[in-house]
C-alpha cells in the first residue's frame, strides 16, 4: 500500500504474500512510490532480488586498504604509498567514501593549495585517491562514481632542465676527485655518460656489467634497460668493485652534493639530483644526437618527456629559416 505521511509517501509491501519480507521506504512525490511499488513487485514476481541495496558504510581508509591488499601491496614503493595515502585519508578526516563528492574533492584541492604546496605535490596527491576508487570500480567492489575523476590535473609551469657547461664538468670533476669517498666519481661518471639516475647508478650490480655496457634494473618505471658505455669506464667500473653484488655499497650521494657547493655551480631548486641525467641528454641533443635513442637511452615511457631536450638540437625548427618570410631590408 501507499499512505501520506509527514514526510512524503510511504510505501508499505510485502511483495511475496503476508509472510514475506516487508519493504518499507519514503518518496518525496506519490509518483516516485508508485514507481517504487510497481518496479518492486515486477522483480518479485520474475525472482529477482528487490531489495533495496545496503547503504555503503565503508570509510575512505577501508577502500585504500583494499587497494593495498590487493593491488598496491605488489608495488616497488609500496609502503611508502600507503603512508601517503594513510596521511591524504586523515587530512579528509577518513569521511565515508560513499559521501564524498567531486566537490569535496576540488575544496580538498584548494585546501592542499592554500597549504602553499606545489601542484606537482597536489597532482600525485589526487592521482593517489583517484586510483584508489578506479581499482575498487574495476574489481566490482564499487558500484558508485570516482569522486576525484573529473578533477583534471594543475597546469604545471614548464621548467628548463638545467645542465653543465664543459667547464662546469671539470670543475666539478675536480671536486668530486678530492672528495673521501672513494665511489662518488665513478658514480658521477656513470650518470654524466648513460643518463642514468643517481640511484640507478649507485645500486649498480656488478653482474650487470657486461661486454661494454650497463644494464638498469629496478628503474623508476620498472623497465629495464642497456646503455654501453666507453672502454676506459667499463675496465676501471670492473676493476673497482667485486665480482658479484653492489659495485658501491657506500652512499655517495652527500659527497657530491657538497663537492657541487665547493665547485660554485649554482643549479634551480629540485635540480640537483638530476642534473647530471640533464647534462648527458642536453649534450647529447646539442650533439646531433636523435631524439627517439635518446627517449631510449633515457628509459622515458613517453616522448614528450623527452621533448624537453628537442630545442638544443642544432637542427630544430630550422624550416622556419628556410621556409618562412624574409624581412624587407630597410
């Protein structure tokens, strides 16, 4: 039956007979409770279950966890991710997931922004939240909307990579061949000549030190890849470090930094540790070299990121010399 109450209209059935489950739920309009009742009683008399579905009571924190066990727990820097994602979830306040809205999610946005971190920040902070939900949505555990899908990410003002001029090479070079640590020169020389990251070069194996050339595993991406190198580095990399295991067991990372400062060389905030992954791939467009080996050599998955070194090659955009209009002299 349908009855007027205070609140609107009650649909009151029991849609399989007097001993059947009763259902009982308030429309605002009689229209929506007729609906109600005639849908309700269809799927009972096909077999379906008409139930009305259970409200979701599970919190953001429940949905991450899943996450994890399922999915993020296979990740290189799985525990890392999850004590970010444990510190997003407590800056929402853990709310329940089913009442977060997409507004709710561009005022968390804001919030971070008002912070004073950078977009970069807030970008992978939302690209976080926002895989929780389409893992949950892809393995049917989430029958709702992603609130954070329809949030596109910050603009990101471009930066220049900064790299060294030959004679900032060996001045460093100078100050790295002073320092203590025995490995900071050899890694450095690593990274000068294939690109490679600092970490990538410093956990070197030496089992991956084969016929001229280097193999990087466990990279940033996952891929791994080969780069070869001159003859001189590849006998004293040989020469340096054990048969088997971490060529540098040693952390050079704070004698390179302090031997960057003795040198003078003054580099843009964040470039530091990427500077001499900039320096190989900006001489080696300056060079002549070719933008898809680079990409390559570099272990970007996407070419725009290797873009970045397009405008230092001698040949880029030299149509516009050939091709376009020539000034009137006057």
């Amino acid at each position: 039956m349908i009855r007027k109450v205070k609140t609107g209209w009650q649909v009151d059935i029991r849609p399989d007979g007097t001993f059947g489950r009763r259902i009982r739920k308030t429309f605002k309009t009689q229209g929506e409770a007729k609906r109600f009742e005639a849908v309700t009683r269809a799927k009972a008399a096909a077999g379906e279950d008409y139930r009305p579905p259970r409200r979701d009571k599970r919190r953001l924190w429940d949905l991450a966890q899943l996450w994890y066990d399922m999915h993020g727990a296979t990740l290189r820097d799985n525990r890392s991710r999850l004590g970010k994602l444990r510190q997003l979830v407590d800056l929402m306040g853990n709310p329940l997931a089913i009442s977060i809205t997409p507004a709710d999610a561009a005022r968390f946005r804001q919030k971070r922004l008002d912070q004073g971190l950078s977009p970069n920040t807030i970008n992978h902070d939302i690209s976080y939240l926002r895989a929780v939900f389409n893992f949950a949505i892809r393995m049917n555990e989430w029958q709702h909307d992603n609130p954070f899908a329809k949030l596109q990410a910050l603009r990101l003002p471009e930066r220049e990579p900064s790299f060294l001029s030959e004679d900032q090479i060996s001045r460093l070079f100078q100050e790295l061949s002073q320092s203590r640590n025995k490995h900071v020169v050899l890694i450095a020389s690593i990274c000068l000549t294939t690109g490679a990251r600092w970490s990538e070069a410093q956990t070197l194996r030496a089992e991956f030190l084969r016929e001229g050339r280097i193999t990087f595993v466990n990279t940033k991406n996952g891929r791994t890849r080969t780069v070869p190198i001159d003859q001189d580095l590849f006998q004293r990399l040989k020469d340096h470090g054990p048969e088997v295991g971490r060529v540098f067991p040693q952390d050079a990372y704070l004698a390179f930094t302090r031997a960057l400062d003795r040198s003078g060389i003054e580099l843009p905030k964040g470039q530091r540790t990427h500077v001499l992954r900039h320096t190989f791939a900006s001489h080696f467009m300056m060079n002549g070299g070719n933008l898809l080996t680079l990409q390559k050599i570099l272990g970007h998955q996407s070419i725009q990121m290797t873009m970045r070194y397009a405008h230092l090659s001698p040949d880029h955009l030299s149509e516009a010399v050939k091709f376009g209009p020539t000034a009137p002299g006057l």
